[in-house]
C-alpha cells in the first residue's frame, strides 16, 4: 500500500460524521455550561438585588402603616385638645385638663405653650406648672403664623425635654383663641426609644438599616449597626428622590455611616415622614457568592456527566451498528416485560396474562384480595365470549365477587399483536389485563364531611406556620440581644428583660398549640356550654395572619354579657373559619375585577337577639366588603357542590358543610347581601332557652 493511501484513510477517518458529530458535542458540553454559568450568575446576581428591594419596600410599607396606626390616636387627641382648647383658661385650669388625658403608653407628656412659646401646663404630675420658654422649639417656628386648626400635624426633629428629660419626638398643633388668632402650640412629645426599640428588634443582618425621616431630612429615629437620631440626611439623593416622588428605590452609600446598601424608601401620604429600610450590598452580594461557588462547580460537574454521556453515546452508535434484529426485538420484549411487572407492584393494580389455559399474574407482587377474583374471572368463559376477536385495546368496568368479597374493577384488555401465540390457533389470543381496583374511590366519595374537615385543617396548618413563625423570631432577635449583653457584661436587668420577652413568646406559642391541638382533634360527642366569641377569638387565631397578608381588616364588636350557647366548639369554629375564608375569597376576587386595590374589611358581630317564638338566642354576624352574591344564586349558595368560584378554587362543600353542623346545634345559617357585600348570619339558642 503506498503512503499516499495511508493518508488518505487516515484523513477519511477524521472526516467521517459520526466523528464531527462527536467532535462537536465535545466542544460543546465543555463550554455551554459554563456559558450558562455565568448568565445564571448574572441573573442571580440582579435577582438578588431586586429581591432585596422588593423585601425592603413591602417591609417600609408595613412600618410605614405601623407608624400611621401608632401616630394616629396622638393626632386625634392633639385635634380634640386644639378644638376644646380656652384660651381664656388659667394654668392651674389647663394643667387640670391636661392632666386628665388618657395617654398612650409611649407619649412622654401633652403640653400648652402661649403664642410666645412661653409654657403654659404640662401633662407631668410635679413640672405642670413650671415656666418654661420654648420659643426657641422648632415646632413654635413652624406653628408661628398658621391659625388654621386642621392644617395638619407637624412632627418636628427631636428634642431632649426640659421637664421630662427625656429625648422625643414633638407632635404639634396650632391653637386659636375665641378670634380665631394664633394664640400657641399643643405639643405631645413621643418617646424615641419606642421606635429605636422596635426596629432594632426588625433588624435581620447587622447591615441592615431601617429609619424614621420627617420631610426636613432629619432623622426621627434609625436603627443600624449603632442607633441614633437627628441626622441630617436631607443631602441624600435617595432621600431628594423618594421626598420628590413619594417613595423610590434606596441604592447609595449612606451620609451617616458611609456602608453601601439597596433598598427602598416609603413616604406617608398622610404626615410629613418617611421609612427607609435598606440591606447592606455586602450582605446581597454574600448571597450572590454562594450562588457562584454553587453554580460553577455544577456546570463543572455538569461538564463532566455530559462528556461522559457524548462518550456513551458514541460508544452506543458504534454498537448499535452492530446488533442483529433479533437482538432488537428481545431487548424490547424485555422492556415491555419490565414495565408490566412494575406496574403489577402498585397497590390496587394487578396485571394478568390471559391465555387459552388461562390467567396467570405478570410479575411477583401479586394483589392477595384483587388477583384471586380477577384470575377467576377472567379464566371463566363468558369473559371469552366477550372479548373473542378483539383487536384493539378496551376498557371495560366489572364488579367481581365471591359470594363473600365485592370489588369494583376498571380493567384495560390489550391484545398481544405481533408476537408469538402461547396457545394453538383458534383456542383463544393471548391478551394482557391491566386491572385496577376502584372499590376505595367509591368509599371515598361517601366522606364528604371528612373532605371537608381536612380542608380547613390545611388552612389551620397554613395560619399555624407563620402564627408560630412570628414568636419564633422574636425569640432568635431576644437571645442574640441577650446573648450580646452578656458577653459585653450588662447589667443583669438587660439579660432578665431579654430572657422575659423569651418568656412571653413562649407561652404565646403554648397557647397557639394548644388551641390548634383542640381544633384538630376529634369533636366531643356531648354539647358543652360556651362563650360564641371563644370560637369568634380562636378562629382569628387561625387565619388571622392570612388576613394580614391580604391587608385585610377584621373588626369585632360583642355586647356585654351574653348568654352561653351549648356547642362543639371545634365545630362552631370551623363554620367560622369557612365564612372568613369565603369572605376573604371574594375580596381578593372583587381585587382582581376592578383591577385595583380596594379596601378590604370584615365585620364580625356577636350579639343577643329575641326572636318571635324562637325564644332568646346569640346571633354572630360576618359581613364583608366583597361585592355580595349574585342574586340570582342566593337560595343555592348552601347547596353541596353549589359555588360561585372559578374551577379549582373552591369544593362547593364549605358552606354546605356549615349550614349541617349549624343545624345539628339546634341553629341555623343564613346569608343576605348588604351595601357592600354578603352577611352571613349564624344563630343559636342561648343556653337559658335550650
């Protein structure tokens, strides 16, 4: 052979396709992975970012509305003073009245100062009555002029108070004398450390930073690596921008400690404040350094396993080059005889051999109750007479019994087409059946109460997980702190007050286990004496924090004094728990048609009723601003089955459900639409009048 052919062959060989093929994969297993590596990483890594915003913003929101709610009774009680106010009245007069005020626990004192900024009175038991000039407050700067009452409340930057000595934050309003001129300040001054303690107890990563700032740029309250306050951060360009806007995204190095982060910041549409929270980018980016550890050694592992796979597959189209037919068909009537045998393992299902000597089980996991009953059958002859000449599968329905034993059987009957018969011609074709046992579907559908039952356990479960998850955290925060204090060497009363709140959590727990514990368990069979705002309180309890997360409000109203109703309290709960889930439902529903976030709110009254020969009964009233029932289907609404959700959202058994356990306590349930949704009414006999 001459060279020349040598490298020909040779060159042939290089060039061959599956060759190419294989030398391309190989290239492109090895760099793919690593492609998408680095695009996940990238991703990831904007993920994160833009995950921490949004953290950052629903958690600004929710201080936000927290500080609106704490702020709000302040404000009315500064608006009731400034509208009652008497100009003409002496010191001794005012400190009186100041003095008889009902003030929130967090409110240091209510003064009055003159239009001068001299004081007046105070709140405080000892200083009432002291001289004081405040003049030089930036609250009498900002009030000097305005003699409007309701022209809004000012929440000036802090201030170290000259008779509580205390640091606080003034609330302010402008008083007006009989003339409607200026005639001083009504000043509340609430305490710092309220919110210092409270955000600080918020914090999830020593980096994290969560702010109170007034319009002015000041900061009111901030809770970071250190706490403080009256910061100037009005030089801010996230904080020009969110002041501009109304809220935007939080993403510089901070004015005060000079630590990068990313967040967002939430401006109140109803005092001049801002919340900021933000997470340090350090921490962001820690999690976005896990992840590329993580994701270049699995495309390097992935690298891998797809070489090998390349390598197999080559390996794999040499050898099939090189299989017979025979070899072919034995491999698949393999696969086949493998699969029908896994199927045989499933309890319920059995699968036969059908030939003219008989039946005989595929596989070794035959099913003790169903394959006697079915090899019978199927070895019998009117089976034969049935099924002779068929030639494409068919589903069948069957009951099979012994005389002691009653199954209900759907079975599949395949012919075996193709492959060798096991019987002489014209004595039968050998088939296979796949069998299935229904005998439990049909026990099944005869537990809707039980369907039910379990329904709202699974709610309860839900409600269970992030009631306990709230204690659980405050706990963690309460051991860090202590434990921190410990090591720093505070004052035993720091660790003993940490080690309270611990306390406190716990028995919260206990107490939401335990009555999670009687709701779940089974109903006492004797009807037991009870209050019906018990099972108002353990339903909350339940699917509160559902409520919460929807931002939907719940109010609760009971005369005093009711009567007790005999019940199963487990079950009274649960016909509550259905109507708050419906109610809920469908304002999440009304949401979702107009297209906008409209108030959510749900009215719960307990109350005594007398009706006409019904004697005395408790009546419990849930309306909701749901956008009430189509008429249309009021008198089906308590029909099984019967509902008005979308397909997969509800069972039509809630309602259903409640309107039995209701009835077998002697009651009854009943449903109107109001002004602005449904009213579903439960009513029961008192105690007295069973």
């Amino acid at each position: 052979m001459k060279a020349s052919d040598t490298r020909g062959d040779g060159l042939r060989g290089l060039f061959d396709p599956v060759t190419l093929m294989l030398g391309g994969l190989v290239v492109l297993v090895g760099v793919i992975p690593f492609v998408v590596a680095l695009v996940l990483y990238q991703l990831h890594s904007s993920a994160e970012r833009d995950e921490a915003e949004a953290n950052a913003r629903r958690t600004a929101t929710l201080l936000m509305r927290s500080f609106e709610q704490a702020i709000a009774p302040v404000d009315l009680l500064l608006l009731n003073l400034v509208t009652t106010y008497d100009a003409s009245a002496t010191p001794v007069q005012v400190h009186a009245m100041l003095r008889g005020l009902s003030l929130p626990p967090a409110v240091l004192q209510v003064s009055v100062t003159d239009r001068a900024g001299a004081l007046i009175a105070s709140s405080l038991p000892t200083a009432g009555m002291e001289q004081k000039n405040l003049s030089g407050r930036d609250y009498m700067r900002a009030h000097l002029g305005r003699e409007q009452v309701h022209a809004g409340l000012d929440i000036s930057k802090p201030v170290l108070g000259l008779l509580s000595k205390k640091w606080g934050i003034p609330l302010s309003r402008p008083l007006v004398d009989a003339s409607g001129r200026f005639a001083g300040v009504a000043v509340a001054s609430y305490a710092i450390s309220d919110f210092i303690d409270f955000y600080k107890q918020l914090r999830t990563e020593d980096g994290m930073l969560i702010a109170l700032v007034g319009r002015d740029g000041i900061v009111r309250a901030r809770a970071a690596e250190s706490t403080s306050f009256g910061d100037d951060v009005s030089a801010s360009p996230a904080f020009q921008a969110a002041l501009a806007r109304g809220g935007a995204t939080y993403e510089e190095v901070s004015v005060v400690d000079g630590v990068a982060r990313v967040g967002y910041t939430v401006a109140s549409g109803k005092y001049p404040i801002l919340v900021t929270v933000a997470y340090s980018m350090a921490h962001v980016q820690q999690q976005s350094n896990e992840f590329r550890a993580a994701i270049w050694s699995t495309a390097l592992g992935l690298s891998i396993a797809l070489l090998i796979v390349v390598l197999l597959g080559g390996r794999y189209l040499n050898l099939q080059k090189r299989l017979k037919a025979n070899e072919v068909q034995a491999l698949a009537r393999q696969r086949e005889a493998n699969v029908l045998e896994a199927i045989s393992r499933v309890p319920g299902v059995a699968v036969m051999h059908v030939t003219a000597a008989g039946a005989s089980e595929v596989g070794t996991a035959a099913d003790p109750t169903l394959s006697p009953l079915l090899r019978r059958y199927l070895s019998g002859g009117h089976f034969r007479a049935l099924v002779r000449g068929l030639k494409e599968p068919q589903l069948r329905d069957e009951h099979l019994s012994d005389g002691t034993r009653e199954l209900e059987v759907e079975m599949v009957v395949a012919p075996l087409q193709g492959m060798e018969r096991a019987s002489p011609p014209g004595e039968g074709d050998d088939m296979v059946v796949f069998a299935v046992d229904r005998t439990q579907r049909r026990m099944e559908e005869n537990k809707l109460y039980q369907m039910s039952k379990l329904a709202s356990l699974g709610e309860v479960a839900t409600g269970l997980a992030h009631e306990i998850n709230q204690p659980l955290g405050v706990i963690r925060l309460a051991a860090s702190n202590a434990l921190a204090g410990l090591k720093m060497g505070l004052p035993a009363e720091h660790l003993s007050a940490k080690l309270d709140r611990i306390i406190q959590q716990t028995v919260r727990m206990s107490r939401i286990i335990d009555h999670m514990r009687i709701f779940g368990r089974t109903s006492e069979e004797q009807l037991q004496p009870s209050q019906p705002i018990h099972a108002v309180d353990g339903a909350l309890q339940v699917v509160g924090a559902h409520f919460r997360l929807d931002e939907i409000e719940v109010t609760t109203s009971s005369e005093a004094d009711l009567p007790e109703v005999l019940c199963r309290q487990d079950q009274l709960e649960q016909v509550i728990i259905n109507l708050f889930q419906n109610a809920r439902d469908a304002i999440n529903e009304r949401r979702a048609a107009l297209g906008e976030h409209c108030a959510g709110r749900i009215a719960v009254r307990v109350a005594r009723e007398a009706r006409a020969g019904a004697g005395e009964q408790v009546l419990i009233e849930v309306a909701d601003t749901g956008g009430g029932i189509p008429e249309a289907v009021v008198d089906r609404i308590f029909q099984p089955f019967f509902t008005t959700k979308p397909p997969g959202k509800g069972t039509g058994l809630g309602l259903s459900v409640s309107f039995g356990i209701v009835r077998d306590h002697g009651g009854s349930l009943s449903v109107r639409n109001g002004s602005e949704g449904a009213i579903f009414s439960i009513r029961l006999p008192s105690r007295a009048a069973s």
